[in-house]
C-alpha cells in the first residue's frame, strides 16, 4: 500500500518534472549514456501503440497510460544525479 501511495503522490507532483526533465536533457552532470536511454524510454512509450486496457473503456484505459508514464518518469528521475533529485525535490517519491 506504501508503493502506491508513494507512486499517486509522484504523479500529483508531474508539474515538478517538466523543468526537471528539461535540466536531465540540458545538464553535463548526466551522461551521455543515460540521457540516450532516457529518450529511448520516452520514444517507446510514444510510439508503441500497445495498451494493456484499451483506451475506449474510458477510465481504465486512460489509467494505464497514466501508470506507464509514471513509470518512465521514474525511470529517468532514478537516473539522475542526487543533486539534480535533490534541487526538484524528487529524490524520496521515486527511489525506494
């Protein structure tokens, strides 16, 4: 119950990640490495049109692309430098 709590509360603060992801991408503190597998992530997600609810049952559908995107999210927040978390913020939702 912990997991998901933690997750809802990583989603609710999305608005932290665009000025987060924006430094990821801009920063020379990142690798080089994990900034192309961060695209690649992000690439897949777009671009496989495969979902595990299908997006006509409103609700759910919409639920799992949510879940998918938060997962990525974290992904790349995990690949970050603690200092990159630490100045958004995002060190404690997404790492344990």
């Amino acid at each position: 119950m912990r997991k998901i709590w933690r997750r809802l509360r990583f989603l609710f603060n999305v608005r932290k990640s665009v000025p987060f992801l924006w430094e990821f991408f801009t920063t020379r503190q990142v690798p080089i490495q994990k900034k192309v597998l961060s695209v690649g992530f992000l690439i897949l997600y777009i671009v496989i049109p495969f979902d595990i609810i299908p997006d006509f049952l409103v609700f759910f559908g919409v639920l799992d692309d949510v879940t998918i995107f938060t997962f990525v999210l974290q992904q790349i927040v995990k690949m970050a430098p603690p200092s990159l978390q630490d100045k958004y913020d995002l060190d404690g939702e997404a790492r344990t």
